[in-house]
C-alpha cells in the first residue's frame, strides 16, 4: 500500500461512543477548521460504587444560557447582531439607572 492510498482495509471495528463534541475520522483525511463545543451541566456529580443510598437529596443547577453565546464560534469572529443588541439594550438600561441614582442623590443633598 502506498503512502495516502486511498484504500484502507479494516477487519472489524467497533465504535462504542462518540462524545463530548469528538469526531471520528477513517482513511486519509485531513480536519481543517474542526471546533468544537462543549457543555456539561451537573447539578449533583455522580456516585459508583455498591450498596449507595441517597435520601432527601436536592440540588439546584443555575444556568444562564446567555452565557454559552460567548462560547459559540471563534474569537476572531462577530457577535450576533441579537447579542449586539442585547448588550447595547442592557448597557443603555444600567446608564439610564445609574443616572437615576445620581439625579436621587443629589436631590437628597
């Protein structure tokens, strides 16, 4: 077989699982511009073992989802114009709070 052949043979292959934003090449290839992303959320952890018991067990997992934009795409590329646009509605929001706060203040002098 020649160097990047073409022609690969395999006997038997078997592919369990694939995660955790991974991919699976075969043959003569060659990824470019391959990202991924990945999210786990875990409000608990996991437990292993024999004979576990678990009672009265609560758990609270907070997750902003707004968040997971910025983790979206490469550095080098634009936001979102719907992520522009919330930033610049909420930059505007806290301006026009803070003005506020000072206007109060000062009448309260």
């Amino acid at each position: 077989m020649t160097f990047l052949s073409p022609n690969f043979f395999i006997g038997n292959i078997r592919i369990g699982t694939i995660e955790g934003a991974s991919c699976m090449n075969m043959g003569n290839n060659y990824p470019t511009n391959f990202q991924n992303h990945k999210k786990h959320n875990q409000g608990f952890g996991s437990i292993s073992g024999d004979h576990n018991s678990l009672e009265g067990l609560r758990s609270i997992l907070s997750d902003p989802d707004v968040i997971d934009l910025f983790n979206q795409g490469s550095q080098a590329e634009e936001l979102p114009q719907v992520v522009k646009e919330l930033l610049e509605y909420q930059l505007q929001k806290n301006q026009e709070d803070e003005e506020q706060s000072v206007s109060i203040h000062h009448q309260q002098k």
